[in-house]
C-alpha cells in the first residue's frame, strides 16, 4: 500500500504540471458524451451514411446494436 501512495503521489504531481502546460499551449479540450446505456461494453460507434440519424454500437459480447437518433437503443440486434 505503500508503494501505491507514494506512486499515486509522484503520478500526480507529474501530470499536474502536463495538465497545464496542455491548456497554456491552445491544444482543444476533448469531452466525453453518454450516447447509450444499458450495454456491456461498447467498443465502436459507427454513424451510418443514410443520413438517417441512425448509429451502430458493437459491443464487446459481438452485438452490433442500433442507436436511435432519439437515444435509444433497438432491442433487436443489427447483426
């Protein structure tokens, strides 16, 4: 337990100086947005060229499922 405190502390204070030299130098800032719940563990999304609204989500077990533009995910299995 030791060793992890004392690795967490040198981590941070290795990424703290990293962290603001990144926001000073102009590179943009990157967000996460929650687009679907309820899967397992997604691993792609695929907007599909229709231009429909429609994405495709493939999931670690091997589903690809459809998002709907409203945000909800089809029941029914794309493949």
């Amino acid at each position: 337990m030791k060793h992890f405190s004392l690795s967490l502390i040198i981590g941070l204070s290795v990424l703290g100086p990293t962290a603001e030299l990144a926001t000073l130098s102009g590179l943009p800032s990157v967000q996460l947005e929650l687009v679907a719940e309820g899967l397992n563990a997604s691993f792609f999304l695929v907007a599909l060229k229709d231009k429909s609204g429609h994405r495709i989500i493939g999931d670690q077990i091997g589903l690809a499922m459809v998002l709907m533009p409203d945000g909800k995910v089809l029941d029914t299995p794309f493949l």
